[in-house]
C-alpha cells in the first residue's frame, strides 16, 4: 500500500532561510533583533550591479513630489546635523532632521531628502525601515532604482508577512553611519545598528533619481550588504539619543 503523503509543514520564518538572508536581513533586524548574530555567521554577500530599468517608461515618469518642497541646507561632512532628532516610522526609531531630511512625512512614506551625505545616510535607513511595513510596495516602487533588482526584491518580499509595528525591537536601534563613497548622484553609506550583543554594520547602495534618494539593489534583490559584527562604533558618526 502506497505511503500517504504527509502535508508539508508551513514555511519557517522568512529570516531562516538562506535566500533571504542577503536580500532581506534588515527586514528581520526591523523586527527580530536576535537574527543579528544568525545573519553574521552565515549571509552571503552579492555583488552589486547598475540596475538596467525594465519597467515600462511611462510608469517612471511622473511629477517630483519633492520639487515643491524647500531645498535643506548644503551639509558636506559626516557631522550628525545640529537639528538631528527622533521619530518612528512603522514602529522604528528613527533619525530625522528638518535641514536634511525627510522634507515629506506623509502617513505612508517618509521622503525628500537632501542631496548630502547625511541626507543619503538618513534616506537609506528610513527606507529600509519602511520594507517591513504594509507600505512596502509602494516605498519599493518610489524608493527603489527601478530594474532587475527592485524586481527581484519584490518577487520575494511578497511572500513574507508584514510586520506589526508593535513588533519592532527596543533591542536593536540605528546607531550611525560612515561614507564609504560619495559622488553628487551616488552614495555608499554605512549604516550601524546597536543590539543587545553589540554593534552590527552593513551598506547601501544609494542613486540621486527623480530629486530624490533611491536604494539601488543589487540583481540578488538585496537591498544592502552582509551584516558584520562591530565591538565598538569606530569610524562612524554615532546618531546622538
């Protein structure tokens, strides 16, 4: 007598699999503080690559929300702005500044940001906080650098549940950031996350498109780099609680 099949179990959570654990790791930083150190152990890393845009034109071109708005002030270095403080976006804490950004905090998506190195560091963790929430499809469609990447990350965040903002962490926070590269229209910001077990760094590709700053995901979908461990926040400009 053939064996019955058994049903197969539910899928385990989205921050165990090892696909998800380059293309999505902050989303489970969001809302599962304890995945830091599973991430820091065994993420791969994908190479980055120019997203080649796919979507139709005519859905890319629109009016710039932010043309309206008042351009912040011009901030060269890597000093945390002087009117740097906090807000929550979907149950995170994160840093705002009324001269760098975000000029726009509309219900559901915080954008408008300077065109500065501060301004792109502030960009890509609001950004990336916003992916765990029920907004995401439309921060990924206004926040994202349309092409391969964004449609991949996409494809795979459909399948993860979105986050209740109760669930955010009070055990893991944004802690700071670095410029690792800097050139008017792009930026790679390293951005540092404080967890019960210490530090935790990654990066993130950022574009200057359409007057604002977009993430650039790389063709795996992923939105930044590997987390790594940091004992202590050397080389960053640490945010001010």
């Amino acid at each position: 007598m053939p064996r019955t099949r058994r049903p197969s179990k539910p899928d385990t959570p989205y921050w165990t699999h090892r696909s998800w654990q380059a293309s999505a790791a902050f989303l489970a930083v969001v809302a599962l503080a304890s995945a830091v150190v599973f991430f820091t152990s065994g993420a791969e890393r994908g190479g980055y690559a120019e997203a080649v845009p796919s979507t139709p034109a005519t859905s890319e071109v629109r009016v710039n929300p932010c043309q309206a708005q008042a351009q912040p002030r011009a901030q060269g270095g890597d000093e945390a702005p002087a009117d740097l403080r906090w807000d929550t976006v979907h149950g995170t804490r994160v840093p705002v500044s009324a001269s760098q950004g975000p000029a726009r905090r509309e219900s559901r998506l915080w954008r408008c940001f300077a065109r500065t190195r501060v301004g792109a560091a502030l960009a890509a963790q609001i950004i990336c906080s916003q992916m765990s929430g029920p907004a995401w499809r439309l921060a990924t469609q206004e926040q994202v650098v349309p092409g391969r990447g964004r449609e991949k990350f996409a494809a795979k965040r459909e399948f993860v549940q979105d986050t209740a903002e109760s669930a955010a962490p009070t055990t893991a926070a944004w802690a700071g950031y670095r410029t690792l590269a800097y050139q008017g229209r792009s930026a790679t910001v390293g951005l540092l996350i404080k967890t019960a077990q210490g530090y935790a760094a990654t990066s993130v590709r950022m574009r200057w498109r359409d007057g604002d700053w977009k993430v650039l995901a790389d063709d795996e979908g992923a939105l930044y780099s590997r987390l790594t461990t940091s004992v202590v926040p050397a080389g960053y400009t640490v945010w001010e609680a």
